[in-house]
C-alpha cells in the first residue's frame, strides 16, 4: 500500500495490455480505474496480457484513492494500487 503519499510524489501503476491499437498506440487496463487506457508505445514486441509500467506525478490524494497524472490524461485509482518511485522534491 503507498501511504503516505503527498502531491508531486512520482508514482508507478503497474497495467496490463489489452490490444494494439494502430503501429504506435497500445490499449492497457488500469487495476480499479475500470477504463480503457491507450498509451504511446512504438515498439512491435508487446504481447496481449503482458504488464508495463506507468509512471505519473500524484495530483490528488483522498482516504482511499489517489489521481495521478500519465503526461497528459489523469487516472484516479484505489492507493494500494500504487507505489511510490521518487518523492516530491521539498
């Protein structure tokens, strides 16, 4: 569980790959967002199942979920779904 996280801490979300998309757009599942997510990936090795890593900043965290940025859209997910990389710098 990532407790203790403030806004600005650099996060992980570990997703697994749904499908290709198009040769540079790869469609991903997010634990508890209960969305499709497509995210850049140009690389022609990624096999449906498989799990990559997200990285985002926190830009929100309440009791039991926390938003967090992927370089552009926003996903709000349950913590324990997270995991912190690299704290805000104070």
């Amino acid at each position: 569980m990532a407790s203790g996280l403030n806004i600005g801490d650099e996060v992980a979300i570990d997703a697994t790959i749904i499908r290709r998309v198009t040769d540079d757009r790869i469609s991903v599942s997010i634990p508890t967002y209960g969305f499709p997510h497509s995210v850049r990936d140009s690389t022609t090795k990624v096999v449906k199942g498989q799990t990559m890593e997200l990285i985002g900043s926190v830009t929100r965290v309440e009791k039991d979920a926390v938003t967090v940025s992927l370089g552009g859209p926003v996903v709000t997910v349950a913590l324990d779904v997270v995991r912190r990389v690299t704290p805000r710098a104070r």
